[in-house]
C-alpha cells in the first residue's frame, strides 16, 4: 500500500471535517511593489535605497460564520539582492469579533492595524515586517478606538536574543476636536546561554497629541492640525539606568483630491526609541511630504516626495508605493 507523507496525512486531517459542516471558504491574494530612496548619510538619517516586491495569498475558513482561520504565506523579493535565500513568511492566524471588539492570534498583516507616528514604528517594517507574529485587540466605536497589540521578534537561542516589540493606540474625535495617545515598547533579552556583554534592554517610547479637524470648515477635502508631546526611556539593565528624553511635536496635513501635504516638526532632548525613524534622535527634526493617491476597490498606489532637514543636514527622499488586494469568496455546503 502506497504511504502518504506528513503534509498529505495533515492536509486530509484538515479537508474532512470541512466537509461535514456548512463553511463559508474564503481566498486573498496581495501585492506590494515599493521604492523608498533616501539620498544621505550621516550620524541620524541613514542613506539608502529600498526596491522590492512582496507576494502574499492565503485561504480561510468561517466555520459557521463563527470567526476565522486562514493560512498563507507571504514572499519578499527584493532586487538587487543575489543573497542568502529568504524563506517566505508564513500566515497562520484566527480573528473574530464580538460586538465592538476585533481579536487576532497568530501570523497575520500589521496593515491598518499598528497606524502609529513613525517615531514610534517606522514604515520600513510594512517592506520587511509586514507580518505582525502574536496578539491584537481592538475595541471600536464611531468615535473612539483602542488597541493593544504584541509582536514576537525573536526566540531565544545560541544566537538569537529573545524579543518583542507591544504597542498601543488610541483614537477620539468629536466635532473639530481630535485626541490620539501611542505607546511602544521595544524588549530585548539575552540569548541562552547568555552572551558576555550583552544587556537585558527596555525601551519605550509614547505621544499624546491633540489637534482640530477643520475638513468641514474649508474648501478642501481635509485639513487637520495636531500639536502634542512625544518621551522616550531608555535602559540596558545593570549597565546604565533608565534615560528620559522629551519633546514636542506639531503637523499639519491637507488634502484635495488625490494630492496632500503633510508638515511635521519636532523638538526634543534627542529621543531613542528603537522601533521608530532615525531622525527623530536629533534635537531638531522637519519634514515635508508632497504626496499624490489613488485608491480603488482593489488598489491603491501612492507617490511622495519628501524634504527632511535636522541641524547641518538636509536630505530628500522619493517613494513609490503600489498595493494590490484582491478577494473571492465561495460557499461549499454540506450534504
């Protein structure tokens, strides 16, 4: 008799007690094709180009429209690179809701999940960390939200330090007034056995801003002005003791039709916050963003040119970004 494999013996585990209920089956397939060139180099902003492509597609199933399990996998090809070979990213989670609540555990897409400033996460994790690998919940209203969210950076091995970045977010808006507090935390523990020189290291960093939306009050399509405070914490355990920095932060951002712009400025002591932009560890960083979008039910294509300057430096950055989301969804009965 001829053997099955492991994969198959699994796959035949999973296709039949599918067939025995009423499922509702589901496919996504998403591209992201990006160009970021940052055209500097110094002590805060790193010069470099980022050009790739990333594939993803995974199938899921709603066991009698009772949440959802879904696995996938998502592919980074980025050129240029005639590298070590980089396996794809597997996507393996379930989500669900209850009323106002949105609840994810597994491997699944930080997309419009983790929208925060990017002094607290950079952009750059949407190319290489697209996948968030743990927890996230969510708490909606028409007027308020709340997340919390933890992402499993690294286990703990010979060469590997176990890590983890958490996060929250949280959203208010009545009339003109608007009201946002984020919060990050980077951890960074030792690897087993552990490295001489190597530290335990706890990092935070957290905003809370608040500002006017004034889209209904003008003659463009939006128009929103924020002001707020931005600290961060920083410590290597038994090497140097926790380390305060502050400052403030101001931005304006409009819109008309597919074009915006977008003013942000800060002043700080110099922040250190592990997850975020580099710029943000000088003492004076500015940044303006000329954009152009263009969304469609299944795309969305965005191209920015943005100026940057912190004390002596001047830089310019230029991206191209184009997502691709396509879904289908079928029903299989059963008999």
């Amino acid at each position: 008799m001829k053997r099955f494999t492991r994969p198959g013996i699994f796959l035949i585990l999973f296709i039949l007690p599918l067939n025995a209920l009423s499922q509702q089956f589901d496919w996504k397939i998403g591209y992201l094709g990006f160009l970021d060139n940052r055209e500097v180099d110094n002590v805060a902003i790193y010069g470099q180009t980022m050009f790739g492509s990333r594939l993803s597609g995974e199938i899921g199933v709603s066991p009698e429209g009772k949440g959802r399990f879904a696995a996938g996998t998502d592919f980074l090809y980025e050129f240029g690179w005639q590298g070590a070979y980089k396996r794809p990213s597997l996507l393996l989670y379930y989500e669900n809701s209850y009323r106002n609540f949105n609840f994810s555990f597994g491997s699944f897409s930080r997309y419009n999940k983790t929208d925060m400033p990017i002094a607290l996460l950079s952009d750059t994790l949407n190319y290489y960390r697209p996948e968030i690998q743990g927890l996230y919940f969510e708490y909606k209203t028409p007027s308020f939200r709340q997340n919390l969210w933890i992402d499993w950076t690294g286990r703990k091995t010979k060469e590997v330090r176990e890590s983890f970045i958490a996060g929250m977010s949280g959203y208010y808006s009545r009339g003109l007034f608007i009201y946002q507090h984020h919060l990050v935390l980077n951890h960074i523990s030792l690897t087993e056995p552990m490295e001489v020189g190597t530290y335990v290291r706890d990092n935070l960093g957290a905003t809370v801003r608040t500002g006017l939306n004034l889209s209904s009050v003008t003659p463009l399509d939006s128009l929103t002005l924020m002001a707020g405070g931005i600290v961060s914490l920083d410590r290597q355990r038994t090497f140097y003791d926790f380390k305060y920095s502050k400052g403030i932060t101001f931005e304006v951002e409009a819109g008309y039709r597919n074009f915006g712009l977008h003013e942000m400025a800060c002043f700080s002591d110099g922040l250190t916050i592990l997850s975020g932009d580099s710029p943000y560890t000088a003492t004076y960083y500015s940044r303006t963003d000329l954009y152009y979008v263009m969304k469609k039910e299944w795309l969305e294509a965005k191209i920015q040119f943005s100026y940057h300057h912190i004390p002596l430096t001047d830089m310019v950055s230029t991206m191209l970004v184009l997502r691709v989301n396509t879904m289908g969804v079928f029903k299989k009965h059963g008999e």
